[in-house]
C-alpha cells in the first residue's frame, strides 16, 4: 500500500524534506504552540503521576488545583519550559533533519520506510535530552510544591535552579537525565512515524500537504502515538526528578523497585487520562505551527 500511494501525483511534494535550518526555526515555532495548548493539562498529569495512594480523576485534581491556587495554577512552573521550548524543539526537529540523512534513503518517505523515519525520530532524544532533562526538573518540582497544603518553597525557576544547584550540582539539576534519554528515543520513534505517515495519507490526491484540519488530526494522533510509548518512562522519571535527595540511590530501577512493591504494575500508566486528553491538543497545535512556519519560510524565501 505504502508503495502504491508513493506513486500518486501528491507523493512526490510530501516527500520533500525542509532544509535543517527550516526545520531548526519552524521546530521553535511548533514547541511554543505545544506548550501554550498543552500545560495546564500537563499539570494536571504531573499531579496525578505523584499522587499517594488511590489515582485521583482528571477532573478531581483540575477542581483541587483550581481551588487552592486558582486558575492561574493549572499554568504554574510554565515560564521553565517555555522559555527552553524554542530552542527545544528547534533542535529536536534539526535532530529529526540529522537522523534522516543517517537513517533514511533518498525514497523513505515516498515509500514509507516507517522503520528508517522512525529511528531518524528517535536520534533527535540526543539533541534535546541536554536541554528538556533539566528543565523537566524543573518543572516537576514547581508543579508539585504546595499540593500538599505546604505554602511554595521556591519564587521560580531561578530560584530552584539556583537551591538545586547549592544542594548537589549539576548532578541534581540533571536528575532523570537517563530516563529522559529512553523516554524522548522510544516516543520520538513512534512520534515522526506515525506523523509522517499520517500526513501522507490524509493528503487529498493532487494536494501537496494535508489540510489544517488534516494537520491537526495527524498531529493529534502522532501525539498519543508519543505518550502511549514513553508514559512508563515518564511516570518514573516524574517521581525520580520531584523526590528529596537519597530517595532513590539507583534512580530509575528504584523508583521502578518501589513502584511495583507499593503499587503494582499499572501504576507506570498512572496519568493516562490527562496524558491523552493534553496529547491529542497539544500536538496537533504543535504541527500545525511547524507547518505554518515551514510556509512562512517558503514565502520570505529562507532556504
């Protein structure tokens, strides 16, 4: 089938690959759409993820952080991962660009060679890891402070950079820096495949792109094809990253170790609800700004 719709009329244009400095630039574009839509439902799942006990409903937490901080608390620690979003994504899409000239041969996406474009998207964890590790810290941290009742501890990220530093260095803002790396590989892979076939399809036969609306629907379901993948690995990075120092002596594997001991297995899933109800927005708002930003290079004529 792959080989047969590579032979329509429209192939060929949804083929043609940006250049890495478009990629570079609509990336930080798309990041930023993703963030705007999708954080204050990411704050919902962070909650959720490092609740004790029984899983609390999306809509629990939502009306929980609603009454205690406002609304303005669903978009609390947002200013960490939106400042480090442009260059996040802009160097997860150049990563993206990378990964195709080492995985992928000249036909991949004309054919749909899903295993080629899927390794190109998991190269990009390398490129981003750096960046997102410590800002997921971050973020973790300030969405979890006063869920407790306690009043916040830190002013900002700054300020908790600035403590975590002083506490134990590079290596306590780095914390979850490995479970970052095997979350982004294993969810970027399912990601840009499933994107890039999607895109493919929904092209109407002598079109060069989807539509906005076709856009958004593969953006969407790329976006809970991401997080059906890396939710475990999320969920205990999650808890590594926001737990006091010496909780966790081997990182991930005791996290994982307690995790099963206390909660059993379906606790890796713990979030699910708020992760596919922010993903399918999220995402969707992010292609259709990548796309967007593709054009708009297209029209001021940046190669």
């Amino acid at each position: 089938m792959a080989s047969e719709s590579a032979e329509t009329p429209d192939a060929p244009a949804s083929a043609k690959q940006p250049s890495l400095f478009r990629s570079f630039i609509a990336g930080g574009v798309g990041g930023m759409s993703l963030v705007l839509v999708g954080h204050p439902l990411d704050t919902i799942k962070v909650r959720v993820q490092t609740a004790t006990g029984e899983t609390p409903s999306l809509m629990a937490t939502a009306r929980n952080i609603i009454a205690k901080d406002g609304f303005r608390g669903l978009y609390k620690g947002m200013s960490a991962p939106l400042y480090g979003v442009t260059p996040m994504y802009s160097l997860c899409f150049l990563g993206y660009g990378v990964g195709k000239k080492i995985f992928c041969d000249d036909d991949a996406f004309k054919e749909l060679k899903l295993v080629q474009i899927g390794l190109a998207g998991a190269f990009s964890a390398i490129f981003t890891t750096p960046i997102l590790a410590p800002g997921e810290r971050l973020k973790c941290v300030l969405q979890v402070q006063g869920a407790s009742g306690n009043a916040p501890k830190y002013s900002g990220p700054m300020d908790l950079a600035k403590a975590l530093y002083k506490q134990g260095g590079l290596a306590s803002v780095n914390r979850g820096f490995c479970a970052t790396l095997a979350r982004d590989g294993a969810a970027s892979f399912a990601y840009f495949s499933v994107y890039e076939y999607l895109k493919v399809k929904l092209t109407p036969a002598g079109e060069k792109s989807p539509s906005v609306g076709g856009t958004l629907l593969a953006g969407g379901l790329a976006g809970w094809a991401n997080w059906m993948f890396c939710l475990p690995f999320d969920t205990l990075k999650t808890r590594l990253q926001v737990a006091p120092d010496g909780t966790y002596p081997h990182g991930i594997r005791s996290v994982f170790a307690e995790l099963m001991r206390k909660d059993g297995f379906f606790a890796l899933y713990r979030g699910f609800g708020p992760v596919m109800v922010r993903a399918f927005p999220a995402n969707a708002a992010c292609f259709v700004g990548y796309e967007f930003a593709i054009r708009v290079c297209d029209w001021v004529g940046i190669p």
